[in-house]
C-alpha cells in the first residue's frame, strides 16, 4: 500500500446528484422540481412553521397564561424546619448564609419564612420576608425577625 493506491472506504462517498444537464442524465427538464407551482420557481424559500396552507401549530394551538414580569420569586423555609436546624446545630441565630451552608436554599435566592409547624425556642431570624403567622409565631417565643 502507498499513497498512489489510496482511496475511501466502501459506501463513504456518494456522487453528487448533477441536476439539469439535459433529458439523457434522466434529471433534466424540471430538474426534479416537479411542474410549475412555487417550490419550482428560483428564489422561492419557505417561511418557518408553513404547512401547505394548512393552519399551523403554533396559530391552532390557544394562547394561555401570563409571566409577569414584575414577580418576586421567594425560596419559601418553614418554622418546622428553622427548629430542626436549630436543634441540630445549636443555633439562636439564622440568617440566609447559615440556610445556604446546610443545603436548604441556593446562593442567590430570596428566602421568605412561611408559618408552617411550631417554635419551641427563641430565635433570631434574618430573612428577606416573613408571613404573618411565621412572624407572630417567632415573636411569641421572644425571638426576632427581622427583614434584610
């Protein structure tokens, strides 16, 4: 073998199918157009999501919904899960790094306190909201919470 008998491998190169050189080739004529209509004409291009005239999906498909905009998004963390976390840690303090070093929230998000279960201990909680019954329920044991 040496590079005068060099070639592809079997089956990994196809010949190009040579449109429109006249009716002997077989593809001469329309050159495989088909007759008349737009898809035989020269410039002709498609516009996206056009189904032969057919009502396409994304207009039969209904609108639904609304995204606003404006929304906050809050990391919500219940009272039952602040007393477990003070139990298990010994904590009187609980602020969003302390939450963000045991796995409970992620780096960037906003935490609200929601009132869910019961506080047995006083603490002081630092969090970007607080419900109403998260906050009563803090308070009532004496402890603090206050808004970053």
């Amino acid at each position: 073998m040496d590079l005068s008998n060099l070639k592809p491998a079997k089956g990994s190169t196809k010949t190009r199918k040579r449109i429109g050189r006249g009716q002997g080739s077989g593809k001469g004529g329309t050159s495989t157009r088909g007759h008349k209509g737009a898809q035989s004409r020269s410039g002709y291009s498609r516009k996206i999501g056009f189904e032969g005239g057919q009502m396409p999906l994304h207009r039969r498909v209904p609108k639904w919904g609304f995204k606003n905009r404006n929304r906050v998004e809050y990391r919500g963390i219940n009272i039952d899960t602040l007393q477990k976390l003070a139990e298990l840690k010994n904590l009187t303090v609980i602020d969003i790094e302390t939450l963000f070093t045991n796995g409970l929230v992620g780096k960037n998000d906003l935490v609200k306190v929601l009132g869910r279960g019961e506080l047995t201990m006083k603490l002081e909680v630092k969090a970007n909201a607080f419900s109403d019954k998260a906050k009563s329920a803090i308070e009532a044991q004496g402890g603090v919470a206050s808004i970053i």
